[in-house]
C-alpha cells in the first residue's frame, strides 16, 4: 500500500506542475489571492458588527430574536457541503462520471437549502420588527450575513454552471483545475459562516439591550 | 531556488499558450508540503487520515473529517445552552471549537495540507494581517468606552 | 560614508552661511498672526511649539544634509566623458546597517519627548484649581455652556487668565474641531463621543479659534474667540450675564424691536438665560429645536441657534466673522446668505422663507431688532426671580400680564397658532386641555402643565418641556387667562 | 488533447482589427491597456489640475467670492478624489502594465482579459465619479468622505452616494489588477529570474498589488456601509441610530494608510530603476531597498490612527501609533540614503529623466520630515487639518509619486514610442515644475504653522495669510505652465522625430533589450536570465564580479529582418505578429491571448448595474442583462480562438 501510494503521488505532482515560475497554476494562485482578500471584505464587515456590539439604542435585540438551534442546522448543511464539495472533485479527478455529477449536485442542493435557511430567517426577523435599519444589530446582521448569503449564492451558480458543462463534457478529469477552484470558493465561503455563525450566534446571541436603552418588548 | 540552469542552451518557446513558460530547472515542483506541525505521531496520523504523498485525502478521510466537524458543531450547540461557563468561558469554548472546525476545513477540504507552501503563505499572511488589524480596531474602539 | 570626502565639500562654506540664515527665518516664523502656533500663550500651545520646534532643529539638520548631499553628489559625480564606467558597487552591508541603525536613533530621540508630551498634556496638572465648560459644536457656530455658573452664550468663550479650564466637546451634528491656536491644539467634537481638552490662557487677550474639521457649506465661516480675562474682568462678565438688561422704554426702538423679535427670532433665540432655572431649560429647548428640524429637515421652521442674552456685550456675531456693529448686524438681519453662505438661520426661520432670502421685515423693523438685540446688555439690577416685574403682579389685567409672561417665556417653543414649533401651537388650547385628563379642568390642566409638564404628554410631542413652578401664582393665572383666549 | 468547446451563438464576431478604435476597445495587450491606462490618467490629470487652479485662484486673495463655498467644497473633494484614484494610481498601472511583462521577460500578464477589465472599469468608475459635473451636483463631503458630514443628512445631494458608487467601482478595477500582478510576478518570470532578481520596479509592483489585494476591500465595504446608510436608510454611520462617525474614520484610514503606500511605492520603483541606469552603476543595497519596501508595506497598516490624533484616542493608543508612524521613517530612509550612495561615485548623466528623479528624492525627503513632525502627536494637534498637512501629502504625493511618474514617464516614452522626448524641453519643463512645485506648497507650510485650516473657501484679511496665500498661487500657475510645456514636447518631439533604437540610454533591465516599440509578443524567444540587471552584465560582462556571462545576445529578434517595425505606425512586421497565434511567423509558434469584447461589456454592465442603483432599476436590470451576456461570454470564450491546444 505504501508503494501504491508514492507512485500515485508521483503522478499527482506531475499532473498539477504547471509551466510557469512557481510550477503552480495561475489561476489556482489567483484563487488563493483572491481569498486573502476576501478575508479582509469579510473582516471588515466582522470586525464592523463586533464594534456595534451592544450599542443598539432600540430593540429587537440578539437575545430577542436569535435562534442558535435551527442555524446549527443551516451550519451542519453548510459543512456538509464542504464535504460534498470535497467528494465531487475527488469523483470527477477520478473520471467517475455519475458520483462526480451526483456530488457536484449535492453541493448545489446544500447550498440552496443553507439559502433557504437564511431567507427563513431574515423572514422570520423582519415579521419580528427586525429590519437593517431598526437599530445597529439589524444594520449590522443583515449586512453581513446578506453578503455571505450572497457568497452562496454565486457559488451555487458557479457550481450550477460547472454541473452543466459536466453533463456537455467540457468538465472532465483533466482539465477538473476548474471544479477544484470553484470549490476552493466554496470551502471559503463555509469557513467564514464558521466564523460568522461563532460571532453571531454562538458569542453575541445572548446580548440583550445594553444599559440605558429601552427593553425590547415582543408583539 | 532550484540550482540555475546552464545558460548555454537558449530554450525557445514550446508553443502552448503565452503563458507557459519554457521548461527549465525552474518549473520543478517543489518539495511537498510536510504538514504545518510536525512530529512523528503526528504524521502516523496523518498517513492514516491522508494516505500521506497524495495530493489530496481519501474518501475515507475526508468522511473522518467531516463526522469530526460535525461532531464539533452539535458540541457547540449543546455547550452554548449551558449557564455553568459564564460569558466568557463560553467564548473561549465557542472560539477554541470553531478554530479546530476553521484549521480543519482548510487544512483537508482545501488540501492546504497537501499543497505547495505558497498557498499557505498567501492565505495564512492574508488571515494573520486581518486578524491583526482588527483586532487592534476593536481594541481601539473598546478603549473609546462607548457603549 | 565618504568622510575623507568632506573637506573638498565644495558647498561648505554657503552651508555655512546657510544656517544661521535659516534659523533666523525661523525664528522669524512667529508672525504674530491672530493664529499663530507659534506665538503661544497658554503650557498647552507652547508644548506643543516646544516639541515642533525640537523636531523642526533635527529635521534642519538631515535636511541640510540629504539635500545637500544630492546637489553636491550630483554635480560631483556627473558625467564627464560618455565613456566611463564606474566600479559596480552592488552595496555595503555594514554601511547599510549604519545608516539603518542612524534613522533609528533619530527616531528615537524624537519618540522619547513626543511619548512625554502625549501623557503630560493629557490632563491639566492636579493640585491646581480647574473650572468646566462645555462646547458644543453645531453647523456652523459654536455653543459654549458654564455648567458651574449657569450660564449659555456662543462664539465668545470667556475664560479668567491664569486659571485651567478643562472644555467638554460635544456635537449636535457633524464632527467640528475645537481649536485655539495661540492656547492649544485641536480636539475633535464628535457627536456620540464626549472629548475633553484643558487649557490655560497665561496672559489677557482675544483670542482667535477655528473649526478645523471640514463641516459643511459654511466650515470656512465657523469662527470663534477665546476671551481671556483678569479674574475680577471674568467674575465681574459671570455677575453680569446673570442680570437682566434694562427693559426698553416704551414706545422706543428697542421696544419695538423686543416685538418683532419675539414675534419673528424668538422661536429659535432665546435671550432671558439670565433667570434662574433657564440653564436647564435653555438645554432642553436646545435640544428639541435641534431634533425638531431633523425630523422634518425640509419643511422645519426652527432650528437650534445662538443664545442671545445679553448680546450687547458681545464683541464679534456671526461665529466670529464679524465685529459687532449696527450696521453690519442689519445687514446680517435682513440677509444673512450673504455674510454665511449656508446659514441655517435662512434656510429655515419662517421670517426668510417666500422670497429672495431676505428678511420679511420692513427695513424699520430690521433697524429696530438690530437696536433692541445691541440694548440687551447687563441692566443695573440684581437678578430678579420672577419675569417682568413681579411688582405689577397685584394689578392690571390678568390677559395682558398673561400676554408678557408667554412673551418671555413661552414663544422659544409654542407659537400662538395651531402649528407647531417644538411644542403644540396653542390656539383653541382651552377647547381642547379640559378633556386630556379625567379629572382635570381646563384650568387645572394648563397649571399642571406649566408646572409639571411631564406628568402628561400629548401622543406625537416629546417629554422636553422643563417646569415653569417657578413663575408667580399671578403669572400662571394670567397665562391660563391669556391662553383661554387664544382661538 | 483535443479539447471540446461549447458552441455558443455570435452576436458579433470576435475583434480583430489591428488598428482604429475597434482594436483598443477589444484589446487585451498588456501595452496597450497600459497606454489606454496612461492617455485616461493623463486626462483626468488635466482635469484634477484645472480643479486645482480653481480652488489657487480662489484662495489667491482674501474674502475671495470668486466661487461660492458649495462649488469649492465640490473642487476640493473632486480634486483629492481624482488625483488620488484617477491620477497617481491608474498612472502607477499604466507603468505596470507596460513594464512588468518586459522586465519579467514575459510575453502577457496571466490574465489578459482580466486585465482590460481592470482598465475599462476604472475608465467607467472615474466617469461615474465624475457624473455630478454635468448634473450640476459633484461630490461635495471631501475625498474622506467623513461621517455625518457625508451622510444623506447632512449631504442631500446624490454626489456623495455617485462617489461611494464610483468608488467601488474603482476599487474592484484595483483588486482586479492587484490580483492580476500579483500572480503575473510570481509566476511569469522568465527562466531563472528568482524573486531577487527581479527589477526593482516589477518588486514595488508586487508590493502595491498586494496592498491593494489585501487595502481595497476595506474601503470598499467602508463604502458599502456608508452608501446603504445613504441609499436605504441603515445605520452604520448615523449617530441619531447608535452608528459611530469615528468607525468610518477608522474604515477610511486602514485604507487610506496603506493606500498612501500604494500611491508611493511605484514611484520609488520608478527612480530605482533611472538612477541606476543613468549613474551606470547597480542599485546600492539591492536587498535592502527590497526589504524596507516590504517592510514600508507592512508597517503601513499599523499606523492608520495617525490620520486621527484629534478624536481623542487616548494618551495610551496615541503613543503606541506615535511610535509605529515614527517607525516607518527608518525604512524609507534606507531607501533615500541607498538612492544617494547609488549615485556617488558613480557616472551621473543629467537629463530629464534623472533630474526628476532627483528632484523626487529631494522632495519627497522633505516630505518624509514632515511626515515625521505629524508623528509626533502632540504637535500634530496644531497641524491636523491645516495647510501644514497639505503642504506635507504634496510633497509626498507631487514631489514624491508625481515627480516619479514624469521621471518614468521621460525615462520609458522611447520605449513606448519609439522615439526620443526632446530633452532640453524636457529640463525647460522639470525646471519650472520644481519652482512652480515648491513656490505652491513651501509657503503652505507657514500657512499652516500659522494656523490655517484646510477645505476653507476663503479666509478673512485679518488673518494675514494673503501674501503666502498669492505665492503658493502663483506657483499653481507655474506648475500648469510646466505642464503646458510637457504637452509642446510631446508635439514638438513627435514632429521632430528622433528614434530611440532598443536601449537610448544604456539601461540595466530586460525591456531595453527589445526593439522600441516592443513587437506584439514582447520577447521572440523568452530571455534566460543568469543576473540581477541581466541586460547590463550581457552588455558588459566584464564589470560582472564573477566575471563571466552567458554570451548570448539577449533577443534573437534583434537582427533579424523580420521583426523590424516600421517606426512611423509602430505596426507589426508583416509577418503578422498582431494575429500572433499563427505558426507562420520565424517559427517560434508564439500563442497570445486574442481581442474580446467581453472585458468591456462585463465592465460596463457592472457599471451600470452599480450607477442604477441611483438611477432607477431599469439600468440595474440593462446592466445585469450586459454583464451577464458579458460573464457568459467570456467564460465560453477560449482565450485563443480557434481554440489552440490547451495545457494537457
């Protein structure tokens, strides 16, 4: 077994050298660029609701309306995704046509399920007088998760996309740089709703008003 | 770097596209990744998680993984419920969990385990300099005391 | 580097003379200009020309010798012939790490007095007496309150010499910067933020402060003094701003300017922050003005303004723009646009609304507001505890003594028609009071809410009306009487 | 392999002119996307300046009425927003574009298509910017931007929201070339290039692009926050909802800091390369200059607070960012001292080009020492906001980056053209911008140290600014003239042709050693480089200290026949290096990236797709329904058409 493996990490390599001055690919360098600065766009918008932390001046507050049960679930889907991202280039590496369309699809499917989580709950907090611009958390909360939503979003398109070339065969084992870059992407976007959902949800979900603003009341 | 080729031998252009360049001593990959932690237990580990060499986990790994992060999310869900912590040490428990949950995705669903060190280093200096930015934002404004 | 190189330094001798000359024009820097850094007059302003100027002499110095490095390397080393070639030096590690090491000395040379001046002037030095004001920053003029004496005025802020006085910043709407430059440096005035500055002012004299923050249409515009005066000077401004001035006789210009102030500027001006409990109110008032216009910024009628008692004595209007004078501040009356682009007061008071921007009034009526607004300087009477003459309570009519007192109290926020300014305008009020509270007649009502105007508050209207207890029994009379009659 | 290609119907036929509009509009050539970058720059340039001669000749007299206050604050924040975006930075790109692929001995940047649209973006986002002067209604807030002052409150006009819009737009145009750089310089090096081989230009490219990868999204959700506040009413920014002003600032600033890096590194780039080359000797301390340039980038963020030692940050938080602000004049003193120990010593030519770049040492450096007096806190509290701090950024930003990008300009137009800029017009110019530089921003100096604030419309004669006041004026003019002379050299020059050759003026780095202009495909066999100035030590390889190089002469495609360019057009031989993808031309078998619309049409889609968003829906809708058709097309367009075979 420790044989097999160095001669298929010989043709690894070999199959992900590019000629260029690094031997990487351009545009999976790109990718990774590109992810650093997403890191700063989405720090800054993190960084933007823990400062407005406790400072809304009215309610609803995080305590009011958060609901870490049911976005436990949308986080557990999101990480599943990851995992069917991670599957689906393996399968299409591999030249396994059905599982890699099946997993690449899964993804997708995820995805949109994780979409319609967070359109639940933007429903769920706008019915409950949360908009953006009730007060700092609302501003703060839509902004940020409405970005990574839109994250998703493009993501899911992007995979909708390769899914669809995959069927016209223009997505194959050898050119599968492609579905690996889109799920470089994809895992991206899961590990900022890491982060997003411990900020949010897991650390500030039990601030209530802070001192000096008014109790929020339900109905 | 990799040793300098001889310069006797003017290498042309192999006609595959503008931004292919000629093969040189250059374009040799890079020696492997070896894992940002090093240790011996910890490669047995990870050969058994990683068949270690390849470019990518296994199958098998990658389920590992992902039973691991989700194990680690239900803890967060369970231990977020429980009053015995206290504020703080909840957000200790929250942040240590969802940094093991981050590492790992990153580390196995986005091979950066198995890659060529610049990946690491382009996103690792990304998230180092974030992190220290803004953590050094909210310091400020905690120091504004308002709120 | 090169140090064999410095007798043959063909600029020696200009260097020379070079820097005596430069320190003179230095020195010479001090223009004695109303805003001179320089020409300091107060610890603050002057640690912080000391540390300038300490930085200023080791910048000198590098300059001169970069500078004049780089003409003399140039002309030194230029071209002589196309065909030579110099040594290829790729560098010198050493000399690198020389010449890195040199900067940083220099840097910390300066750090150290800089990190020292940063905490010394961070607070005024304990053990020494400190008196409070409060500065609030508003588009485009500056309001100062004394906390401590009770007392609102603007764009003069009057200071005893020799004392520390630590200026609370606050903002009403954008962010100013609070700045003396011959007392101290800036501090920024933030809404939602409270900054604090000291100062002390070491010697008599006006001194001239400026918005620095970038604020708007008018920022150039947003002027102000600081009055330094002798302790006696200061106590004896402090006793006269508690005083009211000297009523008008009838029938003069001052007189009837007094009715077309109040009929026209009154709603936003107030002009009796000398009686007692009108500090709070002021503020209150203040306020209400300010979130009235932002609640409807378009159509607002009022707008947060200069407190104006006791104009006369003031020696600038206009947020420093202008030395007070007749003629000036008729001109300013009738249009103010033309002095203050922007001027809040034009684009929202009633009294410049429908025309060219100018004043509805008759040039008369300007002359007058202008005289009464130059006679509102400290009369000769002790503070007065009730409005208007509480002689005259016993006699007279209880409407027409009613009519004065809401003249001097009432009209900042309610208007005698049925539109609202802060408060409810407050015709046909009579029809409505008797019915707001069970249990309450109308008489009862219009008592209990000029005296406890918080126990009940109309839906719509904000809880800002502070208690008028403090007027006569007379005076409450005759307002329930005066407000009966309005339809 | 064969590859299949999904077959998508044509609209239009992909672009193929080789010359009229039609080949800039389709165009992804690195050099001419840097041309369209500079002649774009240069334009708005003009047009920054005009701002400024309005706002000196306002300010010339007292109690000026010239331009009423709303029309000023519109100049001052159209001006610094224009020279800071539109200017310097475009500017900077212009010379990436151009030089990064000839002095990494390189044929394209990685991504061509991406980079055109860096370009068009940035041409339409500086033309949203710019919308309020035909409305009548420019931004008015400053180019800080600070809030309340820029909020829909207290700013009711749609200037400020079309600036936030503009901006963005700009801003993924900068993200788009950063990114772009950055992988081009680590991967399209030639054969043996390593890193510290690599000119120090291309390394102050690589430096700015990853600021401007990692500084951008900052202000741009900076921007995002404060144009939501404007546009629907949330709270980021508005302090009657809890929003503090003092985060924008923040925001602003953790930009804004390394945006001044941004602005700067180039042109210090720029003059490592022209004082070598024209003092004949290496750059002195090649590894330090690297890494002070590295560690002026890095330390750049931690400094940001500086821009706001009056809010009232505390004594504790301002020393900490006294103390790193100081810090940040050691690197850049390394560099000025390693510039002027390249000279000694050396064989100085004095000629446009290496008077400019002198002047930018000597300018920047007294812009470096002001920069220090900011440092210093307490004394910062009197110049804060006053004509001390605009006299300091203008030697930063005109002595130092401008004065870089003319040196640059000088020093690389043989290359781009072909031909020489007359020289004694040239010094006649630098001559009179250095006197009208100096003339306009010393006397600000004074100006501030007596205590005259900034973005004032007028100021009264009790002042007694007026006289400085006049001078710095005057000086304004001078600088107008200077470049009113520049234009006349560029007529003059190109009436009075002198061509250049491949390398007019003995220079150290690969792009002198291709022909002036450069074909279409840059290098016809990609260089092997042995040596840091490679070019030089082929030239001279007895002044290499090893003493021996490689003998072969760097471009085959120098004596050849063939490749030799007509220099009136600078068209391509014949043989057709314009269509390069064909086999048929010396048999190199050279693929470059073919013409496409669609970097055009996605940039304008985004364009309008973003400026909908003030000017009503359908142009959202119009804007997505182009920047899809634009995405989709490009993503199914193969980068050489017919497709060529692709990498497996």
């Amino acid at each position: 077994m420790a044989q097999q493996a160095v001669t298929e990490y010989h043709a690894e390599v070999h199959d992900t050298t590019y000629n260029t001055s690094t031997g990487l690919s351009n545009r999976k360098l790109l990718m990774w660029a590109f992810l650093g600065s997403d890191v700063m766009f989405f720090g800054s918008f993190i960084a933007t609701y823990l400062v407005y932390r406790n400072r809304s001046l009215v309610g609803p507050y995080p305590e009011n309306i958060v609901d870490v049960p049911i976005t436990t679930i949308s986080t557990f889907v999101l990480l599943m995704s990851s995992l069917a991202m991670v599957l689906a280039l393996h399968y299409v590496r591999e030249g396994s046509k059905n599982p890699g369309r099946f997993w690449i699809f899964m993804t997708a499917a995820l995805g949109l399920v994780f979409i319609g989580f967070q359109v639940f709950e933007f429903w769920t907090f706008v019915n409950e007088g949360l908009t953006p611009r009730t007060n700092l958390f609302g501003t703060t909360f839509f902004i940020l998760t409405g970005f990574h939503g839109a994250h998703v979003t493009i993501g899911v398109l992007w995979l909708l996309i390769l899914l669809f070339g995959h069927f016209k065969g223009t997505l194959r084992s050898d050119n599968s740089l492609d579905l690996e870059i889109a799920g470089l992407y994809w895992h991206f976007v899961d590990i900022v709703w890491i982060v997003i959902f411990t900020v949010i949800y897991l650390v500030t979900a039990n601030d209530g008003a802070p001192p000096g603003a008014p109790p929020f009341l339900h109905g | 770097m990799p040793e300098e080729s001889k310069p006797s031998s003017f290498t042309t252009h192999d006609g595959k596209g503008w931004w292919n360049l000629p093969k040189t001593a250059q374009e040799q990959p890079n020696p492997p990744y070896e894992g940002p932690v090093g240790g011996p237990w910890l490669r047995q580990v990870m050969d058994w998680v990683t068949y270690a060499g390849v470019s990518h986990a296994s199958v098998r790994g990658y389920l590992v993984i992902a039973v691991i992060l989700s194990i680690f999310t239900f803890l967060e869900w369970r231990l977020f419920s429980i009053e015995a912590f206290g504020d703080s040490g909840r957000n200790a428990i929250m942040l240590a969990l969802s940094t093991v949950k981050f590492t790992m995705v990153v580390a196995f669903f986005m091979h950066l385990r198995f890659e060529r060190k610049y990946y690491a280093w382009i996103f690792g200096a990304s998230m180092g300099l974030g992190v220290g930015v803004f953590l050094a934002l909210l310091l400020l404004q905690r120091h504004h005391g308002v709120g | 580097m090169n140090s064999n190189l410095l007798p043959r330094f063909p600029l020696r001798r200009p260097l020379l003379v070079l820097i005596p000359a430069v320190a003179a024009f230095i020195s010479a820097c001090a223009t004695g200009n109303p805003q001179d850094t320089f020409d300091t007059a107060g610890p603050v302003a002057e640690d912080q020309a000391n540390l300038f100027k300490f930085i200023f002499w080791i910048a000198i110095v590098v300059f001169v010798i970069v500078e004049g490095g780089i003409i003399w390397i140039t002309l030194r080393y230029r071209r002589r012939s196309d065909d030579e070639m110099p040594k290829q030096t790729h560098g010198n590690t050493k000399l690198e790490l020389t010449w890195t090491f040199i900067p940083a000395l220099i840097i910390i040379a300066i750090a150290i007095p800089t990190i020292r001046s940063i905490w010394d002037l961070a607070e005024p030095p304990s053990g020494e007496p400190v008196m409070t004001v409060e500065a609030v920053g508003h588009q485009w003029w500056f309001e100062f309150r004394y906390p401590e004496e009770e007392i609102v005025t603007a764009n003069e802020l009057r200071v005893p010499v020799g004392k520390n006085v630590i200026v609370k910043l606050q903002s009403q709407d954008v962010i100013h910067s609070f700045w003396v430059p011959k007392l101290f440096g800036k501090v920024d005035m933030i809404p939602t933020r409270n900054n604090e500055l000291w100062f002390r002012a070491d010697e008599a004299g006006e001194f001239f402060g400026q918005c620095a923050e970038f604020c708007g249409i008018a920022h150039a515009l947003m002027r102000f003094r600081v009055i330094a005066q002798p302790e006696a000077e200061y106590d004896a401004w402090v006793a006269g701003m508690r005083r009211a001035p000297e009523p008008p006789a009838a029938a003069s210009a001052e007189a009837r300017g007094q009715t077309a102030f109040a009929a026209n500027c009154s709603s936003c001006h107030s002009t009796d922050s000398y009686r007692p409990g009108a500090y709070e109110r002021e503020l209150v008032t203040q306020d209400g003005r300010w979130t009235g216009w932002l609640a409807n910024i378009e159509g607002a009628r009022i707008v947060s303004a200069p407190n104006l008692t006791n104009f006369g004595i003031r020696t600038t209007f206009a947020a420093g723009i202008r030395d007070l004078d007749r003629a000036t501040l008729v001109e300013w009356i009738d249009d103010p646009g033309s002095i203050k682009p922007g001027t809040r007061m034009e684009a929202h008071a009633a009294v410049y609304q429908g025309g060219d921007g100018t004043a509805n009034l008759t040039s008369a009526q300007v002359s007058d507001i202008a005289d009464y607004l130059l006679s509102l300087v400290p009369g000769e009477a002790a503070p007065d505890d009730s409005a208007n003459g509480s002689g005259d309570d016993s006699g007279g009519d209880p409407v027409e003594l009613g009519q004065a007192t809401f003249a001097a109290n009432c009209t900042a926020c309610h208007r005698t028609d049925s539109e609202r300014l802060v408060g409810p305008g407050l015709a046909g009020v009579a029809d409505r009071a008797g019915s707001r509270v069970s249990g309450l007649g109308v008489d009862e009502y219009i008592a209990q809410s000029i005296k406890e105007p918080n126990v009940y508050i109309v839906d719509g209207f904000p809880p800002g009306m502070s208690s008028f207890a403090h007027l006569s029994d007379a005076e409450i009379n005759g307002l329930i009487a005066y407000l009966k009659t309005l339809n | 392999m064969t590859t299949t290609t999904l077959t998508i119907p044509r609209i239009f036929d992909r672009p193929r002119s080789a010359s009229g509009i039609w080949s800039w509009i389709g165009t992804v050539d690195h050099k001419r996307i840097g041309t369209l970058y500079g002649i774009t720059a240069f334009l708005w340039f003009l047009v920054g300046g005009i701002e400024a001669l309005l706002i000196r000749t306002q300010l010339a007299t007292a109690d000026s009425t010239l331009i009423d206050p709303d029309t000023f604050n519109q100049l001052f924040t159209m001006h610094g927003t224009t020279m800071v975006f539109l200017v310097v930075m475009p500017l900077s790109a212009s010379f990436f574009n151009w030089f990064v692929p000839l002095q990494i001995g390189a044929r394209d940047v990685a991504f061509p298509r991406l980079n055109a649209l860096s370009f068009w973006l940035f041409l339409f986002g500086g033309l949203l910017l710019n919308v309020g002067w035909f409305t009548g209604d420019s931004p008015s807030g400053g180019w800080f931007g600070y809030a309340p002052n820029s909020g829909i409150t207290f700013n009711t006009g749609s200037g400020m929201t079309f600036w936030a819009i503009g901006l963005s737009v700009l801003g993924v145009a900068s993200i788009a070339a950063g990114l772009n750089f950055v992988v081009t310089i680590f991967n399209m090096r030639a054969p043996g290039m390593t890193m510290f081989k690599l000119p120090v230009f291309t390394w102050m490219t690589l430096i700015t692009s990853i600021l401007l990868v990692l500084a951008i999204p900052v202000i741009g959700v900076a921007l995002i926050q404060i144009g939501s506040d404007r546009l629907y009413g949330t709270n980021f920014y508005n302090s009657l909802g809890g929003g503090d002003p003092v985060l924008w600032q923040h925001m602003f600033w953790l930009f804004g800091h390394p945006e001044v890096y941004i602005l700067i590194l180039p042109a210090m780039g720029i003059v490592s390369e022209i004082i070598p080359t024209f003092s004949r000797k290496p750059l002195f301390g090649y590894p330090f200059v690297i890494f002070s340039g590295i560690s002026i980038a890095f330390l750049g963020w931690f400094v940001w607070s500086h821009h706001m030692f009056t809010v009232g940050l505390g004594p504790a938080a301002t020393s900490a960012f006294a103390i790193s602000t100081m810090a940040i004049a050691i690197p850049t003193g390394v560099k000025i001292l390693n510039w002027m120990a390249t000279m000694v010593r050396g064989s100085i030519q004095i000629n446009t080009p290496m008077l400019f770049a002198i002047s930018f040492i000597a300018m920047f450096t007294i812009g470096g020492l002001s920069g220090v007096m900011h440092a210093a806190a307490p004394s910062d509290a009197q110049q804060q906001d006053t004509y001390f701090v605009v006299a300091h950024f203008h030697y930063v930003l005109f002595g130092g980056s401008l004065m870089g990008i003319f040196s640059g300009i000088y020093y690389w137009w043989p290359k781009m053209t072909g031909w020489m800029l007359n020289d004694k017009i040239g010094i006649v110019m630098w001559f009179f911008t250095l006197l009208g530089f100096n003339l306009q921003f010393a006397p600000l100096h004074w100006l501030g140290l007596d205590g005259m604030p900034r973005r004032i419309f007028t100021y009264s004669s009790d002042q007694g600014w007026e006289s400085l006041n006049a001078i710095a004026s005057v000086g304004g003019y001078i600088i107008a003239l200077a470049i009113l002379i520049f234009l006349f050299n560029i007529w003059y020059s190109r009436r009075n042709k002198v061509m250049a050759g491949n390398d007019p003026w003995n220079a150290r780095t690969l792009e002198w050693s291709i022909p002036s202009p450069p074909p279409h495909f840059n290098f016809a066999e990609i260089p092997q480089v042995q040596y840091r100035d490679d070019f030089w030590y082929q030239k001279y390889p007895e002044q290499h200290e090893e003493g021996h190089v490689h003998a072969i002469a760097p471009s085959g495609a120098q004596d050849d026949d063939d490749m030799m360019f007509d220099p009136e057009t600078g068209a391509a031989p014949s043989g057709g290096a314009e269509d390069g993808h064909h086999d048929d031309h010396g048999g190199h078998g050279i693929h470059l990236p073919d013409m496409s619309y669609y970097p055009i049409m996605l940039a304008a889609g985004i364009t309008l797709g973003m400026g909908g968003l003030m000017a009503g829906n359908w142009v959202i809708v119009l804007g997505g329904v182009i920047g899809m058709w634009g995405l989709i097309g490009w993503s199914l367009e193969p980068v050489n058409d017919p497709a060529p075979d692709v990498e497996h």
